[in-house]
C-alpha cells in the first residue's frame, strides 16, 4: 500500500472537515441540545411544581370542604336545639295560658255561684215573706221589714 499524493489530500481535507464541522456546526448544535435540555428540565419541574401545587390545592378544598361540613353541622344542631328550646317555650307559655284561664274560669264559677245564692236566698226570703203574709192574712210590707228579711236570708 502506496501513499500517495491523493491520499494524503483526502486526510488533509477530511481534517479540515473535522476541525470545520467540530469549531462552526458542533457548538451551534450542542448549543442547541443545551437549550433543548434545558428547557426540558425546567417544563419537568414546573411540571413538579404545578403537581405540588395541586395537591397542596387539593389538600386546602378537602380541609375548607371539612370545616364547611363541620359548619353546617353546627348550624343543623344549633338549629335543632333552637326549635326545641322554641317548642318548650311554646309548651311553657301554653300551659300557663291555660292554668291562668282555669284560674279566670273558676274565679267566674264562683262569683256566678254566689251571685246566684244571692238570689236564691232573696228568692226564698220573698216566698217566705209571701208565705208568712198568706198565713198571716195581711201584707208584710219589705221596706218596713228590711231587716227582717235580711236576717232571713242570712240565715237561709
């Protein structure tokens, strides 16, 4: 095997080559791959970031539903007890109504009651007037009597 002129110019040229493409095509290239991985990186972790984010978002609506259900809850049972301290309160002011209208009722039974023993007792102090008077055969006269017949009544 002859090296030749040829040959040597082929290495010659093919160094060039080599030396061109690795100081004009290599840099612009890894320059490129550079950024392209770069860039990469930072989509992956703002990735990461958006996923931490979320989940941290995630983890805040889980607790403000929580403390919304525990609220609510609250309200329900405040509510709750509302309505039955109100229904008590009705229950209360019910039974005292009625007690207070026995207590009218009774209080008009017996004022009746000795209204109407008033005037059974003028009633039968007349009879007994208009009874004696028959017996008697003359008039007895009320105004003249009064006391009589008051002490009649009384007694009666």
């Amino acid at each position: 095997m002859d090296i030749n002129a040829t040959f040597i110019g082929q290495i010659v040229v093919f160094v060039i080559l080599l030396w061109f493409i690795t100081k004009f095509v290599v840099p612009p290239l890894s320059a490129a791959n550079a950024a392209r991985q770069k860039k990469i990186a930072e989509g992956l972790a703002a990735a990461d970031r958006g996923q931490k984010d979320l989940d941290e978002a995630q983890a805040r609506a889980n607790d403000v539903i929580r403390e919304a259900r525990e609220r609510a809850n609250q309200i329900i049972d405040q509510a709750s007890r509302r309505s039955g301290e109100i229904v008590e309160s009705a229950k209360t002011t019910a039974s005292q109504e009625g007690e207070r209208l026995v207590a009218t009722a009774k209080q008009q039974i017996e004022l009746e009651t000795t209204r109407a023993r008033e005037e059974l007792r003028r009633d039968v102090a007349r009879l007994t007037v208009a009874t004696a008077s028959k017996l008697l055969g003359r008039e007895i006269d009320p105004a003249k009597h009064a006391d009589i017949l008051n002490q009649l009544a009384t007694e009666i």
